[in-house]
C-alpha cells in the first residue's frame, strides 16, 4: 500500500503507524509511518498546535521522537492495529494545552510481524462537552448514577464512600481508593476506599503509610503529562520500574499486578488521585472512558467541599490567634443549651484576660500587642490541648472542658497560673465555674467571668504603676 498517497486523503491531520507484533500476542516498536500536509505540519512549528519534542518530521521514526514514552497511546496503537479495534477516545494530556479528538482505525495491510492502524486528530483550546459526553450507554448511565449520589448525601464522607464503591464496581476492580493530596503540610490521606471482600486483599494493602506522601508526588513525573496511568500486566509494569522504582517496590511488596491511577485536578490544582487495582486487562478502554469522566465530577465535588471547609474555617477562627472566635463560641453556647438529658455532661469554663495589653500597645505598638496575644494563645492552646478555646473578645478568652470534673478544672486553671508566672510576658485574670449540667452553661460563664474580673481587679490594685487593660 502506497501509505503517502492514503493519507493524503485526509483533510484532517492524520498519520500512519506501524505496531511492531511479537509471536506471543504482545508489542515491540511503534512507528509514524507517514503523515498528511496537516499532520506534518503540525509537528514542524505550526503555532496552532502543541509543541513536540521535534519540530522536523521524520517517516517511519520511533513515535518517542515526538513525544515521551506514554502506554496509554502504545495501549491504544496496540488495540486498533494489532488487535483491529477502531478507537475514539477525547483527552486532555497534562503535557499540552490542547484536547485532542482521537480516531484510530486499523489497517487490513498487514505484513508478517508489523501491523498498520491510522491516527487522526482534531484539537482544540476548549472542553467540547459533546465529546465529554460521547460515551457507551452503559458507561454514560453508570457514571451518571455515581453523580446523583454525589448530589444526595449531605454529609459528604458519606455520599463519596458511596461514590468510591460504585467507582469499583464499574471498573470491575478488587480494591479502590481516592487519595488526597496536602502540598501545605506534604502529607495526604485516604477520602476513602472500597475493597472486594477477600482476606487476602486486606493483607497487602500495606503499601499505605505515613510517609506515603513522597511516593504519591512522585506519580506526577511517572504519568509524565499524560493524562492518567493505567498498568495492564507485567510489560507495563517495567515502565514503572524504569521510572519510578520506589514506588514499584511498594507496588511489589503490596501483591498489586494492575493499576488504573488518574490525577484528580481542579484547573491546575492537584488534588489527588483515583486509584483502582486488580481488574481485567480486557476492560482497560472502559475503564478509561470511565474514570476520565468519573474524575471530572469528583474533582468539583472534592474542590467545593474544601472550598467550603475553608470558608467555614474562616467564619468560626479567630485568624490572629488560631482559636474558635467569638460567633463560634456563641454558636456552641446555644448548642449546649440545646442537648437533650442523654447528652449533656458536666462542664468546666474558664475566662481568661490579658493584664496589660494596653501598656503594650501604647510603649510598644499594635504588632508587638498582637505577638502577645498570639503567644497567649499558644499557652492556652498547651495548658488546655484538646478543649474548646474561644477569643471572647479584644484580649479575653474563654475555655470550655466537657465531661471534666471541679478537681481537674482547678488543676488546670493552676497550671495556667504557673505557666503565665514562668514565662514573664504572659499575664492572666483568671476565673473558672464548674457545672454538672452542661445546659447550665450560661451560668457557669457568669459566674467564670465575675471571677475573673475580681482577680484582674486584684492585679492591678497590687500593681498600682500599671495601666488598666
């Protein structure tokens, strides 16, 4: 077949490739045979298209001239030319700026151990929805279901644990998890998992620790700017051991042959990853198409929870101190008033206030006052680790300890005194209440803070050269 003259009755960039086949059913080298004017054009400096590695284009080359080495296209030459699949596939490579809209079509041309397909591309700077869309029945209803699910539950550990499940099922895998990932605090942890039901399963997944965070940053150079990686067999899973051998050790040690691992993004923000083990070599393709969509959704629903998280956090903190702030203490003082007799409990409150800010505000200024405030705080937050503390007000605080009793509560409110005494800088008027019933909450903080202002009144009558507050 005269390959050049075939292609050139493409409009649409199109090329040629070759898929070398061994006598056991596997693959060997993969070539771009030929190229239409489009396609040519496309990797000789066209600025409407994305950069390669190359921009001269050579025929019958290795396709690693042009772009790194990614088995998601091999996976894809191999089906459409060795195993005479027509394939569409609509993907964003993290490596372009580009979607690409794929057809490939094998060849009836085939010589003694090389097999032809042909490879067509559309692209575009924009998200086409329509080709988002364009999915089997069967893949679109079930991604589908999973995505009501995420709009049912209002709890949302609840309705993605659900997610997860139905994440396995579709792809017909024994163990499933989505990661998330912490750049800030460089660790990451598991937003849940779902596991086939077979002992053997639960023993080897010791691959997840609490150092696991360097090995998952890593999954970024081992994908290489493709879109997600999927390890079909023991061929696959070389590539990982050439790339990236550390994690192919955990991956080793933890008994896992096959691996779908898809990075969950937000625009530009990493997330984490969906990550499914165990399935069948047969499904790859499907499970792509799946969890390419899947993860679309499941990003959005993993960005607005933290975004709401974030504005939750900013609505109940104090950001100056790292404490609950006061709208939040009265939310909680309505919510203890509130419980029903099976939840109540006893309660110890603290009200706490800072001897002589003014003074260091006025001799030192505001910045020096707020470090004060900060480092009032942090002994708050070690006397009392673990309890509600709340910035009442300017520089008061109010502490609340359930489920303790009157001994502990002055121990505590001791330990305070002599923390505040050895540090030399941090002065308190301190008062305290103890009740037996939490939904006498209001009158504990009553009487906390008489108490308080009765010893504040006593430090400054004992220290008459001090300014007030």
């Amino acid at each position: 077949m005269d390959f050049q003259k075939f292609v050139d009755g493409f409009k649409t960039m199109t090329c040629i490739i070759s898929v070398e086949k061994f006598p056991d059913g596997s693959y060997g080298n993969i070539r771009i045979v030929a190229g239409n004017k489009a396609y040519i054009e496309s990797i000789e400096g066209s600025p409407y298209t994305p950069k390669m590695l190359t921009n001269k284009f050579i025929p019958n080359s290795d396709y690693q001239l042009y772009l790194q080495k990614d088995l998601n296209f091999e996976d894809f030459c191999y089906r459409c030319a060795i195993l005479k699949q027509p394939l569409h596939t609509y993907v964003h490579p993290d490596r372009f700026d580009f979607w690409f809209n794929i057809f490939m079509l094998p060849l009836d041309c085939d010589e003694e151990n090389i097999c032809y397909c042909t490879y067509s591309q559309e692209l575009s700077r924009e998200a086409d929805t329509s080709q988002m869309s364009n999915l089997s029945q069967q893949v679109a209803s079930d991604v589908l279901n999973s995505c009501i699910k995420m709009r049912g539950s209002e709890d949302f550990k609840t309705k993605m644990a659900e997610v997860i499940k139905d994440i396995r099922v579709m792809c017909r895998a024994k163990y499933c998890f989505i990661l998330q990932m912490d750049y800030t605090n460089r660790t990451c942890s598991l937003l849940g998992e779902s596991m086939f039901s077979e002992p053997e399963m639960a023993r080897n997944l010791s691959w997840f620790c609490f150092d696991f965070f360097d090995i998952a940053d890593s999954f970024e150079d081992t994908i290489a700017g493709s879109n997600c990686l999927i390890i079909k067999n023991k061929h696959d899973m070389e590539f990982v051991k050439e790339r990236n051998p550390i994690w192919y050790d955990s991956l080793q040690k933890s008994g896992i042959e096959r691996i779908a691992l898809f990075p969950i993004k937000k625009g530009d923000e990493l997330l984490g990853y969906i990550w499914v083990t165990e399935f069948d070599e047969d499904d790859s393709v499907r499970i792509k198409s799946t969890l390419e969509l899947t993860t679309f959704f499941v990003a959005s629903e993993i960005h607005n929870h933290q975004l709401f998280e974030k504005l939750r956090i900013l609505s109940t903190m104090d950001m100056l101190t790292g404490v609950f702030n006061r709208n939040e203490m009265n939310n909680r003082v309505y919510q203890l008033v509130s419980e029903n007799d099976e939840q109540k409990t006893s309660l110890g409150v603290v009200f706490t206030d800072l001897n002589c800010l003014k003074q260091v505000n006025d001799n030192k200024g505001h910045d020096a006052g707020d470090t004060l405030l900060k480092n009032a705080a942090s002994m708050l937050k070690i006397v009392f680790g673990g309890s509600e503390i709340f910035r009442a007000g300017g520089d008061e605080f109010l502490i609340m300890i359930r489920g303790s009793t009157r001994n502990e509560i002055e121990q505590l409110v001791d330990q305070l005194k002599k923390q505040s005494d050895a540090s030399g800088a941090v002065s308190f008027a301190v008062g305290y209440e103890f009740v037996e019933d939490s939904r006498n909450v209001r009158i504990a903080m009553k009487s906390a803070d008489e108490k308080m202002y009765a010893d504040k009144n006593q430090f400054y009558k004992d220290r008459p050269g001090k300014k007030r507050r």
